[in-house]
C-alpha cells in the first residue's frame, strides 16, 4: 500500500470510528449525488424536448412575421419614417426570473408588453390593416423567441450541473472513498497486530512462570534424591516433557548442609551481636539491651505454634493469621490494658517509697528478663517462654 493511498493518521480507536464515520458519510454523499445527478438528467431530457418543440413553433412564427411584412410593402403601407422617429420607446420589456431545478439556481425569461404598441398611428393614410398584423404577428413571434431563449439558457445551466455533480461523484467513488477506506482498513489491522502482540506477550509470560515455577519443582524434588530414586524418577516421568526454564537457579542454595550452615552463621552472628552489646552497656555503666520480641527462627517457629498449632516453621499465612488476631483482640482487652496500666501506676507510686537499691534491682531484673509492664499479657508470656528456649538453643 503507498503512502498517497492512506491518510497520514496514528491508529488508535478513536481515528478508527472518526475514519469509519466517514467513510459512511462519503457513501450517503454519492447517493445522493447520484440521485441529484439523475433527477438533473431526467430535467434536461424534458427541457430538451420542450425547446426542439418551440424552435419549431418560433420558426413558423417567424416565417408568417417576415410574409406579412413583404404583404404590407406590396399593398404599399409606408411606416418606416414613423419606426425611425419613434424608435426610443419600447412597448415590450424582458424580465428575468430564478427558479431551483433539484438545487440547481437557473435564470427564467418572460416578456412584458405595455399598451396596444409603439407605433399607434402607423397605417392611417393607408394599409392600416396590415400593419395591425404585422404588429401581431411579430409580437407573437418575439414571445416564442424569448421563450426559446430560456430554455436554451436553462438547458446549458443543467449540462453544467449535471456535468459538475458528474465529477462530484467520480471524486468520490475513485479518490476519496477508496483512501478512506484504506486508511480505516490499515488502523484495524494495526489495532488487531497490536492485540496480538500484547495476546502473544501475555501468553508468553505465563508460559515462562509456568516453566520456571515447574522447573523449580522438579529441582526440589530431584536435588536430595540418590542415584538410583533418580534414576527410578526418570523412569517414571519418562514420557513426560521436562520444562526448561529461562531462570537460571542456584543448585547449591538448596544444598541441605549449606542450608543448616547458613542458619548456624545467622545464630552465631546473632549471638556475638548479643554479647557485643551487652559489653558495651556494661561499659557504660547501663543495664543489658532488651532483646526484640522474634529475633531467631527459632524463637519465630515457637511463636508461631503458640498462636497457631496448625503452623509450620516460619510459616506466613501464620504470621499473618497472628497478627490479624492481636488486631481483631485490642478491642476486647482495652479494659484489660487500662487496667494494667492504672495497676502499674500503682506500683510506680509505692515503689518511690521503698528502698533506692531494691528499685534499681527490681528494674534491672525486669530489663534483663525483657518483660514490660505495658505489653499485653499475651505477649509479655510469650516472651517470657521464648527467652529460655533461646538461650538453650544457643
């Protein structure tokens, strides 16, 4: 397709209705200049044959005028001085008309005659009769040429018109439909390619998840295996296709050994951590750090079976169950909170009158066992069943 046969448009949806709208609306427009066209014929035909028929009418009317004019020169009627004296005055006039044919403005002429003549005393002396007759009969033949005259005048008009609204419809037929046409046909097939890429690219993406999620099934079912549960699982799967996928893994972050290796790092690391800090405080002359409410996966599994036994170690879906019940929770232990709080108050209050070495013991043990007064009570015995795990376990 060349560029001269589409219109220079972005496909989108909207140049795809604008560019459909008009190719309908150039469709109607030749339908109706095709009927204009034909209803303009079919006017012509009918003034054609109306004019053959008074180009008929005018030259007998013509010939009876120019013999009656040689009749009044026999008879011996002389009027031509009186023409020659009087030839300023006009007895007929020509007025002009507009008419609509299908459209088509076209000029109408009519001829006006005022009084009995221009000549009133032509023929007294002699051949008064004839002149009367001449007079008629050119008046008659005048009206049939100017009669004549527009007809021929209204059938060139139409020729013109019909002519025009000819060139009208081939315009649109041959040039301007088929480029619009052309150009509505290029943006479906651009918004169809479009949807197939953004289909294809779709499917492929699935594809490619679900070849790496399949693939990193088969490499965890397959990686502890022996050389003969391999070699029975081959068997079995045998005729089955086998996905590659495009994701490259890592054979040995699923190593058991380097697993527990890890993990073992992670708590030595944790526990040097630990004891970095609580030499600094000591340093310092402050009591031990707090330690955080999970802090090992240990302590986390632990957490997790006490809020919900169906959990698994580290589980998400129980970490999140957990916290959605401590959430659903506040609102029926408020009272129990206030009342905690107001009982603490309490005990702040008598404290200020014990002992100054038995208060600083008192919170140095609560510091050290990481037990605050202001946590929920679920909470503060979780902790407090989680810190003796751990430090077993260490």
């Amino acid at each position: 397709m060349a560029k001269r046969d589409i219109l220079p448009v972005f496909p989108s949806r909207a140049n795809s209705v604008i560019m459909k709208q008009r190719v309908l609306a150039a469709r109607r427009g030749v339908g109706l200049l095709k009927r204009k066209r034909d209803a303009i014929d079919m006017k012509m035909r009918e003034l054609r044959r109306i004019r053959f028929d008074q180009d008929v009418v005018g030259d007998e009317l013509m010939r009876q005028a120019i013999f009656s004019m040689a009749k009044a020169n026999l008879l011996g009627a002389d009027f031509k001085p009186q023409m020659v004296s009087h030839s300023h005055v006009a007895s007929a006039y020509l007025r002009r008309t507009e008419i609509k044919i299908v459209g088509v403005k076209l000029n109408c002429l009519e001829l006006e005659k005022k009084g009995i003549g221009a000549f009133p005393l032509a023929g007294l002396s002699c051949g008064g009769m004839q002149v009367q007759r001449i007079r008629d009969s050119y008046t008659k033949a005048l009206d049939a040429l100017v009669t004549y005259a527009s007809l021929e005048y209204q059938v060139r008009m139409l020729e013109a018109a019909s002519l025009q609204t000819n060139m009208r419809v081939n315009a649109l037929e041959h040039v301007v439909i088929p480029i619009l046409q052309n150009t509505y046909n290029y943006i479906c097939g651009e918004l169809e390619e479009f949807e197939r890429e953004d289909f294809y690219r779709l499917k492929r993406s699935q594809a490619k998840q679900l070849e790496a999620k399949m693939a990193f099934t088969e490499l965890i079912k397959t990686k502890n295996m022996t050389d003969e549960e391999l070699e029975s699982y081959v068997k079995k799967n045998i005729g089955q296709t086998r996905p590659v996928a495009d994701t490259l893994f890592d054979d040995d972050a699923f190593e058991e050994r380097e697993v527990k290796r890890r993990v073992r790092e992670a708590r030595l690391s944790l526990k040097q951590r630990r004891e970095l800090a609580k030499k600094e405080a000591s340093e310092r002359g402050e009591p031990p750090p707090t330690t955080t409410y999970i802090t090992t996966r240990s302590a986390m599994s632990v957490s997790g079976r006490l809020r919900d036994p169906r959990a698994s170690s580290g589980d998400l879906y129980s970490t999140k169950r957990m916290i959605l019940s401590d959430t659903k929770t506040i609102g029926s232990e408020r009272k129990s909170i206030v009342a905690e709080r107001r009982s603490s108050q309490a005990a702040s209050r008598t404290s200020a009158k014990e002992d100054p070495t038995k208060a600083s013991e008192r919170r140095s043990s609560q510091a050290v066992s990481g037990i605050s007064t202001k946590e929920y009570p679920e909470k503060a015995s979780a902790r407090a069943s989680i810190e003796p795990a751990e430090e077993k376990k260490e």
